[in-house]
C-alpha cells in the first residue's frame, strides 16, 4: 500500500484526504495548521482537515512552526512513499520534500504559472477572469514554482464567490490527482516545467486591499465582492461608516451620477454608481457594528437616511 502525508488546512483540502482515504492510500499522518479562534466570539476550533483526520482516526500533527519542529521530523522518519499538499498554508523545508521516496505533490487552486501564492481563487474571480482551475505540481522549495503534472480548466460563473469555486475546485483537485498519482508513482507522466515570463503572483489579501473602489465599472466592484466573500467580506463607506457589502449584482442600467452616488432607491432595492456610468444593486449589506442584512431590511433602518443623487461613497 502506497504511504502518504497529507498537508492541508481548509475546507478545500478535505475532499482531497477523503479520496485519498477511499482509494486505499495508507494515510501515515495529517500535517494542518494549529486550531485558531473563529468568529466574532473568538472561539477556538479545529481545521476542517484535522476534524476530518479524526473522523477517519488518522494521526494529526499541528506544529505552529513547521521547520525544524519535532513533528517535520517525525515526517522525515516516516520516510512516506508521497507527500501531498493541498493549502497547508507553510512552506515545506527542503529536508522533509527529501524524505520522500517518490514525490511530493502539491494541488494548487489556479492553472499555473498564472496565479502563484495564496489567494489564486480570490485573484482569479477578482480580476474577472472566465476560468481557473487545478495544477498539480511537484514540490519545490520555491513557492507554487515546481513542474507541472497535470491541469485542468474549471469554468467561473458570474454568479460564483471565492466558497462556491473552492467547492468546486476541491472536487476536481480530487479527481485530477486520483487520476494522476497512480502515473507518478509508475513513473508514467511528462512533467511540464512552468513558463517564467507568464508568471503572476496572488498573495494573501492585506486589510487595505478590501476596500472598494466604485470608480471602477459596476463589473469589477462586484467582482471584488464575490472574491472576498465569505471572508473576509469587502466593504466601503456610506456617508463615512465603514459598511461590508456581501452581495450585489450588475444593473443593465446607466447614469451620469458620479461614482458613490444614489442612482435608485425604493423599499427594496438600492443602486449606486459606479464608473464609466455603470449600476450596482446592492442585495445584502452589514453595518458597522450591526448582523448582514438584506437590502430592505437596511432601507427600513439605517437606509432611510439615504437619498436619490446624494453622493455617499467617496
């Protein structure tokens, strides 16, 4: 039975260790990030990974610091036939992608060298991109930069946030790497060596990078939206309160009102102007302080204030 450790932290990665686990891998051990505290009320929980490595009564190590910890070289002495990653979320030491007897194979969210780091799917919906998708590499010590093994394109709906591409991202990842580990472990697969010049970088999204911007068109403010949602949640500044927006949609209206006026209001609905005179509805909205709420819940409350041609986003 071929041996692995499995490295992974999110949702993402839990459908990857279960077909693992149903193929009749040997699971030696789950490497996932130490448990964090969650929510507004800070409450410590588990990784998705490690609760599904105790479902299936694998060992879990959560070192805070993978190098040099007692738990990589308890990897190490594990001498695994593969390593397999799937958004760990710390970079592995050349000593432990050593250890292994074949390969170390990571799955990473994006088609490659196009999105390298650790927000390819945020990146991806944010740029307004059609598709991403699934690459399987080998490891190297540098980030997301080893060959190639195999790829494959995922479609991104108009409609899909940074959940529901993960979600389907996972169900390829699983599927491409069932398919391919059994080729690398034979020695019957053409690694690809990533084009350089074609590289581009998505790394991990700073506070400052959450804001939006609505002088850019009605398209890409809502890209952004999707792309943080459901975390961390954009957000802007309505008449200078600091406000997520959690959902909204393109109109297929126009106007001349500047970016972060009120274009529309009426019990409901709620349009605001973005650049070159394109219209967002905002859907769903959370004020300082205050639960999401839909957008009529908002206009029969803190909205009521708001007025047609006012302009309340900076």
């Amino acid at each position: 039975m071929t041996t692995v450790v499995f490295m992974g932290t999110p949702q993402f990665a839990v459908p990857i260790l279960q077909g693992l686990i149903d193929h009749h891998y040997d699971i030696l051990c789950v490497v996932t990030q130490p448990d964090r505290p969650v929510g507004r009320k800070h409450q410590i929980q588990q990784s998705p990974v490690k609760q599904a490595a105790i479902k299936n009564q694998i060992a879990v190590f959560q070192p805070d610091k993978l190098s040099g910890s007692p738990e990589m070289q308890r990897v190490i002495d594990f001498h695994p036939d593969l390593i397999v990653t799937a958004a760990y979320g710390q970079f592995l030491p050349s000593k432990m992608l050593n250890a292994v007897k074949v390969a170390a194979v990571n799955v990473h969210g994006s088609l490659l060298p196009k999105y390298r780091g650790g927000a390819p799917v945020q990146y991806a919906i944010m740029n307004g991109d059609k598709e991403t998708g699934i690459s399987l590499i080998y490891m190297v010590k540098k980030m997301d930069a080893g060959d190639i093994l195999a790829q494959k394109a995922v479609k991104i709906a108009d409609d899909d946030d940074t959940e529901s591409m993960f979600e389907k991202l996972s169900l390829v990842g699983r599927d491409l790497l069932l398919d391919t580990l059994p080729k690398v472990l034979s020695g019957d697969v053409q690694p690809v060596k990533q084009i350089e010049d074609e590289v581009v970088f998505s790394p991990n999204i700073k506070p400052e990078e959450e804001a939006l911007d609505f002088n850019q068109t009605a398209f890409m403010v809502n890209a952004k939206v999707r792309a943080l949602r459901p975390d961390p949640v954009a957000y802007t500044e309505i008449n200078g309160k600091r406000t997520k927006i959690w959902k909204a949609e393109v109109s297929d209206q126009q106007t001349d009102l500047g970016p972060g006026s009120v274009v529309a209001k009426d019990k409901h609905h709620l349009y605001l102007a973005a650049g070159k005179g394109t219209v967002l509805s905002i859907l769903e909205i959370q004020p300082a302080g205050k639960p999401k709420q839909q957008i009529t819940d908002y206009l029969n409350g803190i909205g009521q204030t708001l007025t047609v041609g006012q302009k309340v986003i900076k």
